[in-house]
C-alpha cells in the first residue's frame, strides 16, 4: 500500500498544439491565400516540452503556502510526504518526509531528415546488424550499407546543443553557468523514517528520527534545480 498526501499534478506541455487548444473560436484558423502560401518557409516538425512538477514551483523551489498554494512543505505538519507499507509488516511505514521535484526537458524536436549526404553515416561506426531481422536479412529498402544510409529518409529525433541566443559556459569559481536548459532536475527530501501505526497515524506520525535525505540542486542554489545541456540526433530508418 503507497498513502500519498499530495502531489502536484504532471504537466505535459505541446508549444505547437497548446495555441489551438487554448485560443477561442474567434481567433480559428483561417485558410492562406496561395500568394501567401508561395510566400512561406518552414520545415514540418514538432517541438515538445515536458514538465513535471511534484510539490514544487515553478523555479524548482519546495511550495511554501505562498499565493495561491494550499500547501506548506516546511509546515509542521509536513503535507509533503509519502508512505509505503509492505505486505506482512501491517502498521510499519517507511515514510518519505518533506520531498519536492521538479524535472523539465525542453524542445525535444521531431521531423524529418530527407538524406544524410555523402557525411552523414560514419563508415567507422557503421553496424550492419542494427538493420537486419532477427534471421539476418536486410530491413533496409536498396540495402545495408553505408552509402544507402547516406540517401535513405529517416525520422529524427534531435536535441538542440543550447538555447537559442545562450552561449554555453561554466564558471566553477564563481559557480555561475549560462545555457546549460535542455535538461533541468531536482529533488529535495528532508529525510526517511520508519514510523508506526495504522494508515491515518503511521504515514503522517513524527516519532522517530529520520535516517536519509537528499538534495539535487543547483551548486549555487540549493533550491534551485540542476541544467544540463544535451545536443544530438537520434535517426529512426526503414519506416
């Protein structure tokens, strides 16, 4: 049995799907003049954004009851909590006391990818066996090879090195850094303890010290999550 108190809920984020779902009827897509469509250029794709945060704002910081929160992660009572009772320990609680997270992935590009180019494969780390079946046959339509790998569409997943307009940079000494916002996470919890009782006294009871904590943060801020930048392609073929 898993006793929760609360939890702010996931939030999953679509830039490109979230103006359609939020804009009222009277700012409807219209249909583009075929001037105006000669006139455009872009590239069919997705950008997606994920946020997930449990008893936390916005910046990565625990709730404190502040504005509009209804809960106070540092209150005595500590709403911020959860609590596991394992089978055949009935009235034994192993109790997670004042947690908080929040983990953030931004930009997570989806398209297309006409053609590598003469550059696209690197023939030095070329895997044959990462496109056959299980019985060694190719999967690739023209053949598993380098140079057909180099003309073969594919589906690409891709992970920009920074944010636009942020050059990425480190300052140990000062602990400052700047760019570092593909991947942001971080996780508080004052402490773990084993607690007593039945399911409305031990995941909220207080007798017993705890003997864990943890804190993922940012080096300069202890509230503050940790950035991480990430940067690659990820090519899907044969589809």
């Amino acid at each position: 049995m898993i006793y929760q108190r609360s939890c702010r809920q996931a939030l999953l984020s679509l830039p490109l799907l979230g103006s359609f779902l939020f804009f009222p009827s009277a700012h409807a897509m219209q249909p583009m003049a075929d001037e105006e469509m000669s006139a455009a250029v872009a590239q069919d794709g997705v950008s997606v954004r994920l946020e997930l945060l449990i008893n936390a704002k916005a910046d990565g910081s625990p709730m404190d009851g502040t504005g509009d929160e209804q809960i106070d992660c540092s209150s005595a009572t500590d709403p911020c909590r959860f609590a596991m009772e394992f089978a055949g320990r009935d009235d034994k609680w192993l109790v997670f006391k004042g947690y908080s997270g929040i983990l953030r992935i931004n930009d997570i590009r989806l398209d297309a990818q006409a053609e590598l180019g003469t550059v696209g494969s690197n023939a030095a780390y070329f895997n044959v066996a990462k496109f056959q079946g299980l019985g060694g046959a190719c999967l690739l339509p023209g053949g598993c090879t380098v140079a057909n790998l180099n003309v073969s569409p594919a589906l690409r997943v891709s992970y920009p090195d920074t944010t636009p307009g942020f050059v990425t940079g480190a300052n140990p000494a000062a602990q400052v850094s700047s760019g570092f916002t593909s991947l942001e996470i971080g996780i508080a919890l004052d402490g773990i303890a084993v607690e007593f009782g039945n399911e409305s006294v031990g995941p909220l009871a207080n007798a017993n010290n705890p003997f864990l904590g943890l804190n993922v943060g940012d080096v300069a801020s202890a509230t503050a999550p940790s950035k991480i930048a990430i940067g690659g392609n990820a090519l899907i073929f044969g589809f």
